[in-house]
C-alpha cells in the first residue's frame, strides 16, 4: 500500500482529542475487521469487549509520552529540536529544524540546558545531540521547557494531558502510542470483570516522520523496549489455553514479535528494529487494535501481516467512506480473526 493508493481528506484529519467536543475519550468510533475475510462491522469503540473472548489477552504500552519538542538557538538562528530516540543518558538522536547546523554546534535552549551536535545519523536526516546535563536531571528540563511534538493538522496547543494514556506510567515515547488511547479506566475494569486479561509492556516511540515527505525505515530506526516477566508468563499461558493475544497498537507488536519464540516470548529488555510487512510470519500475536494509517506509513506494511493487501486496501476504502477520522486522535480498528 502507498501514497497512490488512498488519500486522506482533509476533513478526516481528526485535530483535536474527542473529549474535548463529547466529553470522554471513549467516544470515538470502531471498524472491526476479520482478518480472513475481511469483512467490517462499523460500531463505536465502548462496545469493543462485544468482539473480545473471555480468556483473550489484551497488551498494551504503558510508555508515556514527553515534551519532545523544542526551541533552541544555533548562534542567531532559531532551531526547533525535534527529539526522537534516546541513546543514553545524556544523548538523543532528534531531528533539527534551522537554516544552517554544522557538526560541532552548540544548540543553547535555556541557561540550564545546551547541546552540542555531536554526529550524523548515516542514511536519516537525524543527528546525535549530547546534551549538558543527563539522566533524571535531562528530562526534568526536558520538561520545563518542551512541549509536545505535532503536526500540521493539529491547529492549536493541545496539553501534554492529552497526549497520554490513562495508563502510561514509564516516561520515554516521544509520540503518543495511540491506539490505547480511548480507553477509561472504566473500560478497562469492564474488560477484567469479563474475564479478558490485561497485561503492560513499555516500547518508546521514536519520530513518525521527519518532514519534506520523509518517513522513517524502522529498520534504521531503533525503540528501546522492554518485556516484564509477567507479560511473557500472561502470553504464555494464553497461548497454552488457546486464548487470542491482541495488541493494542504497533508498538506492543514490535515488543512481543522482537521478544517471540516458537509461538511464545520470553522477558526481554532490549531495542529493536524489526520491520514486519507481508511475508512477515507472525510469531506471537493474533490480532491487533490499531488507529488508522498514513499511506507512506510503514504501520501499513505491518498491517499486511495481519491482511492481505488488497483485503487492506478495500478496508481503508471502505474506512473513508465511512468517515472514519485519522491521526493520534481519531478512530479505532480491530483485526482480528473470527471477531464477527
């Protein structure tokens, strides 16, 4: 799937969280699709647990998102710094918008905070920026100065608030992992006293684009992610049962798929850059709750793993003209098989 095969309209860029105009952040609308078939059932997303199995597992990222963007100064020229993924605890690969940046830059954000631009990214338009402080200390000025990253369709601050799931506890995602975030802790109770079980993994989000129509390779493009004992036992013992496992976005499928083995995971603390896509034979995971994609989006080679690509195509079709919003803050899908 490309950018030839769909556009999205302008009016289904959704810009702005829904509970701002209806009140909770559940009220976003449902495409459930079977997997072999298919076949879509259109819903709204508090009726999801009417497609879910007791015994199925649902897994969700508790990453949280951080103010990852923000203004510097290169000399006299203003940068916007774009942080996209950590690589210890004093520097980050980010993107770096400014008229001029030279190796060996010092980008100054506030008298607590520089950074020198200390290398290039082969093959990405990142670079390598070592920043003056580290560890707790870096974030917490991260902060204090940052706000969250977005993009052209969003047209005003929106509060980093938003930009969380009401579960996202471990901080590090530089965007929101997405998916997850419809849910209330109402729902979630809901989905436990049905007998569906819920188990957490972190993955942190690095960019979901760079700009000037560049996307990132995952496979240049590594998360740090991290599989507890619990989770894996929970996959575990699913499976033996013959239970569904079902991501709650393409981040917990990258986490589980980079921990799998023989059809189960073990505990894994680790990065990953796997890069799932059609002839991808999925390991671990069933099905997938998933928001809607970009038509540059490797989050659509993913999908094909789950659908064929032309049942994919005709199902993002059949999403347009349904009117199905896309983005952070729009709908929802779930695939999965024998769902309908």
């Amino acid at each position: 799937m490309n950018e030839a095969m769909f556009k999205i309209p302008d009016h289904l860029h959704a810009t702005e969280p829904v509970e701002f105009t209806k009140g909770s952040r559940d009220q976003v609308s449902l495409m459930v699709t079977d997997s072999p078939s298919g076949q879509c059932e259109h819903t709204q997303f508090p009726l999801l647990i009417n497609f879910l199995k007791k015994g199925d597992l649902l897994v969700f990222n508790n990453s949280r998102t951080i103010p990852a963007l923000m203004i510097g100064n290169i000399g006299e020229n203003r940068a916007e710094v774009r942080l996209s993924h950590r690589v210890n605890d004093s520097q980050w690969r980010a993107l770096v918008l400014t008229e001029e940046i030279e190796l060996g830059d010092t980008i100054i954000f506030s008298k607590n905070l520089l950074a020198v631009v200390s290398e290039g990214c082969e093959n990405t338009p990142l670079y390598t920026l070592s920043f003056s402080q580290s560890g707790s200390s870096l974030v917490d000025v991260f902060y204090q100065i940052g706000k969250p990253i977005h993009y052209e369709y969003i047209k005003k601050d929106i509060p980093l608030d938003a930009y969380q799931t009401v579960y996202g506890t471990v901080p590090g995602s530089v965007e929101l992992a997405s998916a997850g975030r419809p849910f209330t802790w109402a729902m979630l109770q809901q989905l436990k006293d049905a007998g569906i079980n819920i188990a957490f993994l972190q993955l942190h989000t690095g960019l979901s684009y760079f700009e000037n129509n560049l996307w990132p390779n995952p496979v240049q493009q590594p998360e740090l992610f991290h599989v507890p004992e619990r989770t894996a036992r929970l996959v575990h013992e699913t499976k033996k049962r013959g239970g569904r496992i079902i991501a709650v976005g393409t981040t917990v499928v990258r986490a589980l798929e980079s921990a799998g083995k023989n059809r189960t995971i073990k505990a894994l603390n680790g990065s990953t850059n796997l890069y799932i896509h059609q002839a991808y034979n999925l390991k671990v995971i069933d099905g997938l709750l998933t928001g809607f994609h970009e038509p540059e989006a490797s989050h659509l080679d993913m999908l094909s793993a789950f659908l064929h690509p032309d049942i994919l195509k005709s199902t993002y079709e059949e999403a347009l003209s349904k009117q199905y919003l896309w983005h952070e803050f729009g709908d929802i899908n779930l695939i999965l098989a024998g769902c309908l």
